[in-house]
C-alpha cells in the first residue's frame, strides 16, 4: 500500500476513534429514556449533550443513571473502552488479557478512579475476578509441600499477588524470589512462593466475564480493531477480549460481527461492502437484512420494531438500519439518540462507523465543535492518535 493510501487510512482511522468519544458523550443526557415522544419533547431536533437530569425522564418510561454527571462526560461504556485503550497502549498494541483484567478491576473496583454507573458485566465481571482468584490461591495453598506456618502461607500469598496481577509464566519466578527475600532468606520459604505464584498464575481465568449478552460486549471494539485491523487474530483476539467481561457465546457472535463491520470500514470499504461483511458474521442475518430494507431513515420506527433495549439482539438491528440510511455522522448521532434507550451503547459502533466514513468536519463529518465538547478531549485524541501511530510503525 502506498504511502499517501497509509497515511489516509490512519487517519480515518483516529476520526473513527475519537467518534466513538463523541458519540458516547452526546448521547449521555437522555440515555437509558425508552419514551420516543419524550425525547422529542426535551430534545427536539438537537438532542445531542444535553446534560443529564432528573426531570427529563418525569413523563417518560426510562432509567436515569447518571446523576452527577454533566454536559460532556462519558458513559460507563467510554470508561470502560478507555481502561482497554490503556491496556493496548502498554503493551505496544497487542491484547494482555491479564494486564486488561487487573486494569478493568483496578478502574471499576474498590478504591478506583471511576464514578458512576456500574452495569450488570462490570459488577458480575468485578466479582469473577474475585472468586477467580481466590480459588486459585486455595489451590496453590492446597498443593504447597513446604512446611509453613499459616502466617508464612498468608504473608506469601500477600507477596506474589502484585507479581501474578500482572505477569505470567517464566516472568514470575525472579521478581517472586526477590520479593519473598526481603522477609524470608530461606531458599525453601522462597521456592515455596515460587512455586504459590506460578499455582496461582496458573488458574488465573482468561474468561472471567459474565453471561450476559449486551451491548458491554462490543462497545469497546473500536480500538482493539484499529490495533488488529487486517490480522487473522482478529476474530479470536476479538472474542478473548469480549470473554473477559461477557463470556457468552451470542454476546462473543454478535462481537464478531460489529468487529468485522469496523474492519472494513477502518479498511476503507464502503457502508454496503461493510454491513454485508459483517452480516456474514451475525448470528441472526436475517433481522440485520430486514434493518436494512426501508426505504428510508426511521429510527424511532426501527427502534419500535427490533428493540431499544441493551441486548445485542435488538441493539445490532437499530444500529445496521441507521448506518444503512443516515447521511451524516451528526443525522445517525441524533437518530440514534431519537430510537431511546441504550443509545450511549449503540453510539460506540454508530460513532466510529460513521466517522470512518465521513472523517472530520465539513457538511458529513464529525461536527469540529462536538469534538471540543468531549469532556477530557485533549488526553483521549492524544492516545487515539498514539494507539493509531503505534500500529502504524508496528507495520513498517
């Protein structure tokens, strides 16, 4: 591929990312009210970063979940693309399913940096993490042969679990022994450790998500394709990410589908080309075919008709109708806020599909304003293009 082509794709590529940004934040203020007519009512014809309040949801059935944020902020789905766009970054743009999960577990759990929501994936995935760990640590206890007190076992277990959080196989036995050396200089306490960690490493479960089937599954698609985008790990490396936070099987299907519309935008391919690509992908084409079959755009129709809900069953059917039918990146930003319900879900393909087509300002793009109304939009279009860059030199 020539230069100029390469540069090009790079740079749909970050318009694609931070599209996603966008579309989430400008969704956040009517997000989770199902009621189309209150929509309307609130938001007229510009719905978009209206910020989120109470009173928009009296008249309306709905779920008001973001009390506290404002105009600007992103959803709990933003959060959490971003704890797997920084994961990407530190480890050079390849997937570290234990780097992501102690990350996921550090940003959502106890003591963490986020705020807000916390959805059905998150908590049950919070709590996996959890009980992962602690079998693995009664396992590695229950085959330890060294003789040690029950404060030696607690104090080891307390030693190599920084190390087990975050590295792996032959990475753990040197930093474990030294850890272990600043208490006990015995070389049997220290194999014993030794031996604990790699136990324990052992039974550390890459599929630590919950059975759940919505939209947490491939909201955070759109960097882990930028990093894989033509690979053929794509499809296996998009379904070890989605088991970390929703192991289950329609959930991982309907990844792959959404994976496969990214890559083919990203890769430069049309709206059609792209759709029918990842429809051969979809666990159920045919509702995807039948998404794409009006004659025009309708999205409070489409929404009536597939869902408004956050399972991927209804979600991926509103989504394929409006990238079939919207023109601009802004008209499927406001549809999609116009269908109701989980409309931040739905944002995180719409925006990057849209932005992958349309780029960056003009009558098409990413409206130049919205872009600066993303609360925090220096640092995220910062590791955007960072991400983006570093694939780029991966492949020279």
């Amino acid at each position: 591929m020539a230069n100029d082509a390469i540069r090009a794709m790079n740079s749909d590529m970050v318009a694609a990312l931070a599209g996603g940004w966008v579309a989430d934040a400008a969704s956040l203020g009517l997000h989770w009210l199902y009621d189309s007519d209150r929509i309307h009512d609130v938001g007229g014809e510009y719905p978009e970063f209206l910020p989120p309040k109470a009173d928009y949801f009296e008249g309306g059935f709905g779920y008001f979940a973001h009390g506290g944020k404002k105009v600007g902020d992103i959803s709990h789905y933003g959060a959490a693309t971003g704890v797997l766009t920084d994961s990407l970054l530190a480890n050079q743009g390849h997937l570290n399913i234990r780097d992501y999960q102690r990350r996921f577990r550090a940003f959502f759990g106890p003591g963490g940096t986020w705020q807000g929501y916390i959805d059905n994936p998150t908590r049950v995935t919070l709590h996996n993490l959890n009980s992962i760990e602690q079998s693995a640590i009664e396992r590695a206890q229950a085959s330890t042969a060294a003789s040690l007190t029950d404060q030696q076992k607690r104090l080891l277990v307390q030693k190599v679990l920084p190390y087990t959080s975050r590295l792996s196989g032959d990475q753990l036995a040197g930093p474990v022994r030294k850890a272990i050396n600043l208490t006990y200089h015995e070389t049997d306490i220290q194999e014993a450790g030794v031996h604990l960690a790699q136990t324990i490493d052992q039974h550390l479960l890459p599929e630590s998500g919950a059975n759940d089937m919505q939209l947490p599954a491939v909201s955070k698609l759109p960097p882990l394709v930028a990093c894989y985008l033509g690979s053929d790990d794509l499809l296996t490396t998009t379904e070890a990410a989605v088991r970390v936070t929703n192991h289950n099987d329609e959930a991982v299907a309907w990844a792959k589908c959404a994976a496969r519309l990214l890559e083919s935008l990203y890769l430069g391919k049309s709206m059609s080309e792209s759709l029918d690509a990842a429809t051969a992908e979809a666990p159920e084409p045919c509702s995807l075919n039948k998404a794409r079959a009006d004659e025009q755009l309708d999205p409070v129709g489409a929404a009536e008709s597939f869902g408004r809900t956050c399972y991927l069953k209804e979600a991926m059917p509103v989504i394929f109708h409006i990238l079939n039918h919207a023109t601009s990146y802004a008209e499927a930003v406001r549809a999609n806020i116009q269908c109701g319900g989980d409309s931040c879900g739905r944002a995180w393909i719409i925006g990057p599909a849209m932005a992958a087509i349309h780029g960056v300002g003009g009558e098409y793009g990413i409206p130049l304003s919205w872009l600066a109304r993303v609360k925090g939009a220096a640092a995220i279009y910062r590791d955007v293009e960072l991400l983006v860059g570093m694939r780029a030199e991966s492949n020279q």
